[in-house]
C-alpha cells in the first residue's frame, strides 16, 4: 500500500479513530501523529471555522499518538479494527460537493457517453467520430466566453451539441453533491462500486477544503469513483452513478493554506494515479491542474453564496481529466474497475491516497453519521 509520502513543509492536519474513544482530530509533526481535539475544535470543521487555522494549530501541544509508519499499517483497510488507531476521511461536517466536467478531456469523454448510452462496446468508434469533428477546438476554451459561444454554434451545427458541453464551456459550471456528510472514507480504506456498473473507473482530484464564509483554507486528494454506464444513460442519475456506500474518497490529511501553499498553488499540481490489478494490469496516468478549463476560485463563487449556504463547509472536488481508454481486454472494450485493483492518487504537495476497489454492497457499512458523532462528543465533554 505504500505510504503517506508527504512533503517535509507544510501543516497537515486531518482525522483517526481512537479506540474506545472515537474520531479525533489530528496534525502531523515530525513525521507523527498528534492529537489536538478540545473543546475549541472537537471536529474538523471547527478547526477550520477560525479566523487562523494554522496560528492555533501551532499554539497546540497536543497529544503524541502514533509515527506515520504505525498510522499507515493500521490504517490498510484489511487490518482497522477497534483496537487501531487508524487514519480516517479528514472531513466530517462539511458537506461534500463536486464539479463536473472541468476539463476538456474529460469533457469529450462525457459526450461519449452520453452518445453511447452506457454501452461501453459503442464507446469506440463514436470517439473516432467526435473527434475528427471537435479536433482542438475546445481545449484552450474559456467556459463562458464569447470563443465558447462561437464553438457552440459550431458544434450544433454539426449535431454534436451535448448537454457535457454545456456545462464544459458555457457559464455555469456542473456542481453535484458527491455524498452525504461523515460518509466520505479515507486512506486505505476500501472504495465501492455499484454492482449494477459494467463500465466505470477512478477520477484522481484535487478537492478543496472551504469554511462557512466561502474562504478556501485547504486542500486534499479526492478519489470521484464513477460509474460511467450509469450516467451515461441519463444525466438524470448522476446521483446513482456518484453517491453510493464507500465512493467518495479524501485524503491522506488536509493541507492548510500558509505562505508558501495557497489556491495559486492548485493551479501548480501534477496527480498521478496508478491502477494495479490482481490480473497483473496496470495503467499509470498524470493530471496537470493548469489544464483545467475553469478557475477553482469561480468554483469555490458558484457552489457557495448568498445563493446557497453550508453552514458547515464543503469540500469541493474540482474535477478530473482522467477517462481512461486503455484496453484492458478485448482491442475496443477500453477501461474498466476488476474488484481487487487498488489505485493511488499522488501529488507531491498533498501526499498519497490509496484505497482499494470493492462492491458498494461489501464495503463496510456506513454507520457512523452525524448523530453518532454528536453523542461520542457529548460523551467526551467536547461540546
């Protein structure tokens, strides 16, 4: 499973179950674990509703739990039991959102899609054909502008108007709730698949981590497992295709905004991921934020305002570029998830994420909600 591989600057900060006591909130220092719930930050979203983060993070002595090491065996989703400390979502209260369609890559794959209705043997040849129509026309296009208007018109022309490019280059970005709060998992921990999904795959992205004011504070890795047969068939079961038991994936911690890590940085990531089957498949892939069609501040305006609140925050995954098309059996069939394939999320500023897929059904259940949370608290006399 590898391990964490964070950089040696920055503060990271996120959240392990402790046995017999529960979820707690922790940071890392010198490469270990340190505890510093109170009753100022019994969740993470406290901790992020201050005015400086970082500034109380720093003035915390804490207590010292685990070395990384001890915090990554445990935390392999095989081994969690009660009697581990064991690295959790780093979320809990904040909704969890994500925006669609945000590169142009990605985009094209979505009319594809949609043009073959889930079926992932059509997926080929329509790729042919889109592509020798749309070519470059869409790459460097500023969603809203009056470029993106011109290609529109094109592209309806040609009867290749879909509703993924709508949301690809016209003003509104796609904004969906990708699963319910306390539900998202974490390092190691499995991640499930509908079994009605024939055809789906991992989305490697940044995800940011925003307060109740809409400030961006934060950042972390995000794992938007998609069931691209499912959408396919209807925009309308977006939330089928993205909100099930065990698919929304965060972490390994949130790094926090400084000085020297701040949302210009985004713009600066690399994610690679790599996919390794039990059948000896491999596929490796790179995703470079500045190739994302839309500004992640504009992101952030779009999903909260006086529009639309979160009293508890959000986290927001910003999208991905990644729709792999390499054959993993047949010549035309293109990618899909085995159960078993552990895929890793990587980016040298945020650290590693590595969960492994399973059914929805056989994941673990989500049972810990907010309710529970509230009374683990209570019964700490943190609230």
């Amino acid at each position: 499973m590898g391990g964490f591989d964070l950089p040696k600057t920055g503060m990271f900060v996120g959240r392990v179950w402790r046995a017999n006591i529960g979820p707690s909130v922790v940071v890392v220092r010198n490469n270990t674990v340190v505890d510093i719930t109170s009753k100022d930050t019994p969740t993470m979203r406290d901790l992020l509703e201050l005015v400086d983060p970082v500034a109380y993070v720093n003035s915390q002595e804490g207590e010292v739990l685990c070395d990384l090491d001890a915090l990554v065996a445990n935390s392999f989703y095989a081994f969690v039991s009660e009697g581990l400390t064991h690295l959790l979502a780093p979320c809990d209260l904040q909704a969890v959102k994500a925006c669609g369609v945000t590169f142009a890559r990605s985009m094209v794959e979505r009319v594809i899609e949609e043009r073959a209705a889930g079926d992932l043997k059509k997926a080929a040849a329509i790729r042919v054909k889109i592509a020798h129509v749309i070519g470059d026309n869409i790459k460097n296009l500023i969603p809203g502008s009056e470029k993106a208007k011109e290609v529109k018109i094109l592209l309806m022309s040609e009867g290749l108007w879909s509703q993924y490019l709508e949301v690809g280059i016209g003003p509104d970005v796609e904004v969906f709730s990708k699963a319910q709060p306390m539900s998202a998992v974490g390092w190691g921990a499995e991640v499930g698949l509908h079994p009605i999904s024939k055809w789906n795959n991992p989305e490697p992205e940044v995800v940011l981590t925003v307060n109740s004011r809409g400030t961006v504070v934060g950042a972390t890795l995000g794992n938007d497992v998609n069931l691209r047969d499912v959408e396919g068939r209807s925009a309308l079961l977006l939330g089928k295709a993205k909100d099930n038991n065990a698919s929304a994936s965060l972490g390994p911690f949130i790094r926090l905004f400084d000085d020297e890590f701040d949302l210009a940085s985004i713009g600066k990531i690399t994610i690679k991921m790599t996919i390794t089957g039990q059948d000896d498949f491999d596929l490796t892939a790179v995703c470079s934020m500045n190739e994302i069609s839309r500004d992640p501040a504009d992101m952030v305006k779009q999903t909260i305002g006086r529009h639309h609140q979160y009293p508890e925050g959000l986290m927001l995954y910003l999208g991905s570029m990644f729709a792999p098309t390499k054959d993993r059996g047949s010549k035309g069939d293109g990618f899909t998830h085995k159960i078993g394939d552990v895929v890793t999320i990587s980016a040298s500023e945020l650290g590693r994420l590595t969960n492994t897929v399973e059914l929805s059904t056989t994941c673990p259940e989500w049972t810990f909600g907010t309710t529970a949370l509230m009374r683990n608290l209570a019964k700490r006399n943190l609230l």
